[in-house]
C-alpha cells in the first residue's frame, strides 16, 4: 500500500464562503461579510463599501485600491453579498456531513467563525449559541468517524477588530484571538485534535480582508501585520498544547509552485529572492521559531522595525507547529526580467505563464508535477508531516439532460494531482498524511466572489445572483472520490 494506514482522506470549506447564516444565533459581523461578489472571468473585482472619517460613503477595489487610513467598511443594504447565504452550510450540516461520509471521508477540514464566537471579536464573554453550533457539528462528523480538522482563522476578521483598530496591524487583535483561541481548545477538548492556525499566512496581511488599511502602500503596517499573526498562530499553539497535549497543531500556506523562467542563473535567482518572500520566509517562521536571515536583511535595507512585546521572542521559539500544511492549486515562472513576457493568473500569487503548461477557465496553471517538487522540498526543508488541505480545479459546471453533472475535467484533475501524491510517498519517502481538497461542495469563491467558479463534488443550486433552492446533487465526481478513499488512494483509475 502506498498511501500509510490511517491517511487522512477528506475535503476543505471555510465558513465565510460555506456557512451563510451571516447574522444567525447571535453571530457578529465579519470583514468578509462586507465583500461583494465579483466576476473573474471578466476581471470585475470585488469591492467593500467605505465609510471615509469625513463621511463620504465610497468603495474600494480589493485587489487593487488602498483602503485609506480611518475607513470604516459597512454592509449596504442595496447591495448582494454572495457570502451571507452562500451554500447555507449553517441549516444543512446534517445533511451534508451524512454526504461526506458517504463519500468515504475520515477528516473533514472547516474553519470556525470568530465572530460567531466573539460577534465583534473582543467581548467580555463567548457567545453560547456560536459555541453550540460547532460542538453539533464536530460530534456529528465523530457519529461517522470524520475527524474534525479546524481552521482557526480563515480570512474572517471581526469587523469591529478591523474598523475599530486596524486589524492585525494592532496588537489588541492579538490578544483578542488569543482568548478565542482559549475559549474554543477548552470547548472542543476531546472533540477536535488537529488543528491549523491561520489559513495561508503567507497572504494574509496583504489584504483589507484582515483589515491592515493602507496596505498596498504602507509597509510598515504590513510587517507589524505579519509579526502579529506570527505572534497570533505561536499563542494559538503553545495554548493548544498547554490544553491538551493530544493537539496536533499546523501552519497553513498558499504554496503554489514556483520556477525560473529560463536557465539564465539571473532568473534562477530571481526565483530563489521570490520563493523567500513569497513562501519560504513564513514556513520558516513557524517551523524554525526566528527570523531567516534574508528576512532580517530586508527589514534593515527597509529601516522597519518591528514593535515587538518582552517574550515574543522566545514565544516565537515556544511555538513553533506540529505540521506543515498547504493549499496547491497551480505553479508559476520567476523572470529577471519580466517585462515582455506573459503574466499567469494563480491562486493569489500571479508570476508568468510557463509555456509547458496550460491553464483552468481562470486563468490559473494546472500542474499536477509542481506538488510532488513542493512535497520533496517542504519536507528537504522542516521534516515535518504534511498535509494538503486546499487542492482542485475552479470550473463551469452544466447540469446534463440526464440530470447529472459530467465533471470529467475535474476529476482528471484530482487523479492527476493524487498521482503525484502517490509518486511523492512511494518513491520519494516524504511524509504526507492527509488530502483534503478545496471546496468539496460548491461554495462561494475568495478570490472573486462567483458561486459559478465551482470546485465541489457536490453541487449546490445556487447562483451568482442568489437564484436557487439550495438543493445538493451528487456530480460524477462524487463517485470518483469515493472509490478512491475507500480504497486508500489505491483505486485511481478513471
Ligand atoms: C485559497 C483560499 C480558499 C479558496 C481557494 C480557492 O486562497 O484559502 O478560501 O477560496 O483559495 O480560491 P478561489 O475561491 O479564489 O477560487
């Protein structure tokens, strides 16, 4: 058998794109919940709605515009948001958790709401009916053996948090996620054991979705951003082992793969300069507990200082991860000089287009080689277990006459990528023990807010402008995956 006894077999939603229920049992708002829907194909971005101090009421692009110092995001009531009903996991989490098990899961991968906890974030007290909710959730996937695998933070800060202190730019957020983190180890002690910290680190703090206003221009609050979500996943897991020793705690990175354009040693090393920044420096952060070098060189060469609290530091040490995780959808090229070559589009990251590859509807690299590379260098590099938690192919999906959606392109997709996988632990030893690819049941996308860029295996009726029952089908490659699981990643032919 090539994949180990016990692998994790399973899928990957967040609650802000899956759960809807955005005001329901008490919970707060999110800066996510503040997102507008998009349109990828067309290249229409999502925006937030602003408040500026003087009053006037505007919008911002989130890809693309500063949001300036002091403005507030708001939920405008003329306008759809595609996340406050999304694919209504809130009032079908029975029915759907029955359909992964069905689907041969043993770990299902969701994130939890802060603000379903916390509704601003920093309340005195835990929102009772928030803490509820998940406890149903995890106990039922444990009626089927499905080990709840949770997302602590997965682009969902408190709206208060962000409008009120800049979100991760302040050190009061810190403090706030530590005491939710507290408050959800002791709630689900013996309910939930693995655990990711904060999704794609790597990205986080480059997006107003975290609330660090001025960030594409303000450096500085972008790296006292990134020094507190280090800070915040260090608490989270020092905090889960102090717990419960049982806790398997793990980081989570947007890890595409990445290569020279060319041979020419110029772009070799250009690669090498933007694999640090990009991805390397934050896996080894959490992995190693200090700065790396090239990090510390960049932070002097800028003049920033980080403003650091007595035993940082050493917390930084303490908390280093159990496990590496990461989300791979696709890879990239690096070029010196990349002026007059053709850009890429990715999952967050944009490099240029490798002429060997081809690309999804939207524009991003398939490439199903650049996880094995990935896989043989994270674990060259920490020798850690590792898991792949976010995978998969983004597509338009149309329902047969027979009833039924023919995802053939996507269920290549994912034969190709296990494939790799395979060859990775077979032949190359490393050790990977868990699969959980992304948005198992359609939901709605991060990067452009479309409910028709669709991932699942199951599929919800649901579209762009909030038309549908809500109804789940099973696709064809429902049945793919099941074989598959069932037979431990043995069973991969189409
Ligand atoms: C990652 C996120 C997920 C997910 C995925 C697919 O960045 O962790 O939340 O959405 O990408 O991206 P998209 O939804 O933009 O297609």
């Amino acid at each position: 058998m090539s994949f180990p006894k016990g692998f994790l077999w399973g899928g990957a939603t967040a609650a802000n794109q899956y759960e809807g229920g955005y005001l329901s049992g008490g919970k707060g708002l999110a800066v996510a919940d503040t997102l507008t829907g998009g349109d990828g194909i067309h290249g229409i971005h999502r925006k937030f709605y602003i408040e500026l101090p003087d009053g006037t009421k505007t919008t911002v692009n989130n890809r693309t515009e500063e949001v300036p110092a002091g403005a507030k995001a708001y939920v405008d009531p003329d306008v759809y948001y595609p996340s406050h009903v999304a694919t209504d996991f809130y009032h079908h989490w029975k029915e759907d958790i029955a359909l992964f098990a069905e689907m041969g899961f043993n770990v299902y991968r969701l994130s939890i709401n802060w603000t379903r906890i916390f509704p601003n974030g920093d309340d005195e007290e835990p929102n009772e009916e928030g803490l509820q909710f998940y406890e149903d959730v995890f106990r039922e996937c444990h009626k089927y053996g499905i080990e709840p695998l949770v997302t602590l933070y997965h682009f969902d800060c408190p709206l208060h948090l962000a409008n009120e202190y800049d979100g991760w730019v302040s050190r009061h957020t810190v403090d706030a996620f530590e005491k939710y983190c507290r408050t959800v180890f002791t709630r689900y002690k013996g309910l939930v054991k693995y655990w990711l910290t904060i999704n794609e680190i790597n990205i986080n703090a480059n997006f107003m979705m975290n609330g660090v206003h001025e960030h594409l221009t303000n450096k500085k609050n972008v790296e006292q951003a990134r020094w507190h979500l280090f800070i915040g996943s260090a608490k989270a897991v020092t905090i889960g082992h102090e717990i419960d020793p049982d806790n398997f705690i793990g980081l989570m990175i947007a890890h595409g793969a990445s290569y020279p354009y060319t041979c020419d040693p110029d772009d070799v090393m250009a690669e090498v300069i933007s694999a640090h920044s990009r991805k390397w420096f934050y896996g080894d952060v959490q992995c190693r507990g200090y700065y790396p070098e090239y990090k510390l060189k960049e932070l002097e060469r800028e003049g920033i200082e980080i403003v650091k609290e007595a035993g940082d530091d050493e917390l930084l040490k303490k908390g280093v991860v159990d496990f590496y995780s990461f989300s791979y959808y696709s890879s990239s090229a690096v070029a010196a000089h990349p002026e007059n070559i053709e850009g890429a589009e990715g999952n967050q990251e944009r490099g240029l287009k490798n002429p060997y590859l081809k690309q999804s509807e939207w524009g991003w690299t398939v490439d199903p080689v650049g996880l094995r590379i990935n896989l043989n260098q994270i674990y060259d590099r920490y020798h850690l277990p590792m898991m792949v938690v976010e995978n998969g192919l983004g597509a338009l999906d149309t329902i047969a006459e027979d009833g039924m959606i023919h995802d053939d392109y996507r269920i290549q997709y994912i034969h190709d990528h296990i494939v790799e996988m395979k060859k990775a632990v077979e032949i190359d030893g490393v050790n990977l023990i868990g699969y959980t690819p992304w948005g198992h049941i359609d939901l709605v996308s991060a990067g452009t807010g479309e409910m028709r860029k669709r991932y699942g295996f199951i599929y919800v009726d649901m579209d762009d402008d909030g038309n549908g029952d809500l109804h789940r089908e099973r696709k064809k490659s429902f049945y793919y995956i099941q074989r598959v699981y069932k037979s431990n990643g043995e069973d991969l032919d189409i």
